[in-house]
C-alpha cells in the first residue's frame, strides 16, 4: 500500500507565477480531492473528482486554479498567477466512496508565494 | 448548513494522563464523523470513523470516541497519553446533502509534559 503520493513537498515561488502540484491516489480509489489548510486553521474543500469528472467545486477555487484528472488517476491542481494569499499547504485525499466514505491524505504540498 | 466546532484551540496534559478532546457538529441528520491527527508539516491520518451502529467507536493508538446524539457531540478520549500523542487533531463531519466533502473543525493542538 503506497498511500496518497504528493510531489513536490515544498514549493516557493514569486508571486504571479504559475505552480503545478501533483497527486497519486491510493490505486482503486475513485474519488479525489483537493483540500487547502492555512496554519493554524483546519482543512477546508477545494474540488472533487468522481473518476476524471469534476462533480464539485468550493468558491474558493477561483478562476486561477484549476484542477484536472485525466484518466480517472493521478490528479493536477494548477495556480495561475500566484498570489501571496494562496501561500498554505495544499492536501490531496482519495475514498473509496459509497459505504467507505473515509478519506486517506497525502502529506500535502507546502506552497510558498514569495 | 454544517459545522464542526472544536472548543479549545490548545490543550496541554501530562503524559500518562488521561485525554478528552472536544467535538460538537451541527448537521440535520446524523453524519459521517472522523478524527484525524497531523504532526507538524504531515498530512492527516485518520483515527477513527463513526458510521452508525455502537456509538463508541475504537481508533488506532488507544483512541476511542463517543458519539452522542442528543449532545451533537463526537468527543475523543484516551486513558493514558505519552509523549508522542503530542500533535494538532482535527474533528470532521461528511453528510449525505454535502456532496463527498469533510467539513473539518479548527483542531485542537494537543501538547504533552514530561
């Protein structure tokens, strides 16, 4: 059991540059989300994908980050023209669904807008 | 509307102590709830989950928690904590109106003395 992979572990980058984070789901997990926690605050929902089909996304999830899913596997979430606001750690989780709603986390992605 | 509500934003035990943490939600039906722990700069990893059924429900490392349905309530207990206990531990609720999303509290960072 490899778990919920996320690379990179640590990203700075200046502001208004574009990040690309990555997630490997647990293998025969079909759903995906993504999850942003500032310190001290606890995780809140970004996006969800049943598969490759985003089902839901949170108004947080602004014009500048997209999120995708090809093939119903790994997952991207990309943040258009960083803002010093989207500094936080970014939390990728996948669940079975359906009777074993229990998501499993990943170690998450420190972002850093410099 | 759902929420979790996490009381205390900090507590601090001595190890070998016995340990509650608080947890009170609000939801129309009964929910999905979890626990989950984060070390510093780690992901979640999932204690416990109440689904339904028996409403004390048993986690990994000795965690046990109370579902109580007339207090709205989901509070975490262990008998006797150590030094490694020492971490932030969230509280979440999933709801069958909510989509697959967690809704988390703002945890409870939880300090050990020798």
């Amino acid at each position: 059991d490899t778990g919920v992979s996320q690379n990179p572990r640590h990203k700075i980058t200046k502001r208004g540059q574009n990040v690309t984070f990555r997630c490997d789901p647990i293998s025969e997990h079909n759903r995906l989300y993504w999850y942003r926690q500032t310190l001290g605050q606890g995780p809140e929902f970004l996006t969800y994908f049943q598969n490759e089909a985003q089902l839901e996304k949170s108004r947080l999830l602004s014009d500048r980050f997209s999120a995708e899913r090809p093939k119903g596997s790994f997952s991207t979430l990309e943040i258009q023209r960083t803002e010093q606001g989207d500094s936080a750690m970014y939390l990728c989780a996948s669940s079975l669904g359906g009777i074993s709603p229990e998501a499993f986390f990943g170690q998450g992605t420190r972002l850093t807008v410099v | 509307a759902q929420s979790v509500t996490q009381p205390d934003i900090h507590i601090t035990v001595s190890e070998g102590a016995s340990l509650e943490l608080r947890c009170n939600y609000s939801y129309g039906a009964t929910p999905y709830l979890f626990w989950y722990v984060q070390s510093p700069g780690q992901g979640l990893q999932l204690l416990l989950k109440y689904f339904s059924g028996d409403t004390l429900v048993q986690g990994i490392k000795g965690f046990e928690a109370e579902f109580k349905r007339s207090q709205s309530s989901f509070n975490l207990r262990k008998p006797s904590v150590h030094w490694s206990d020492a971490a932030e531990y969230f509280c979440a609720l999933h709801g069958e109106t909510s989509g697959s999303r967690l809704t988390f509290g703002e945890g409870t960072q939880l300090t050990v003395n020798p």
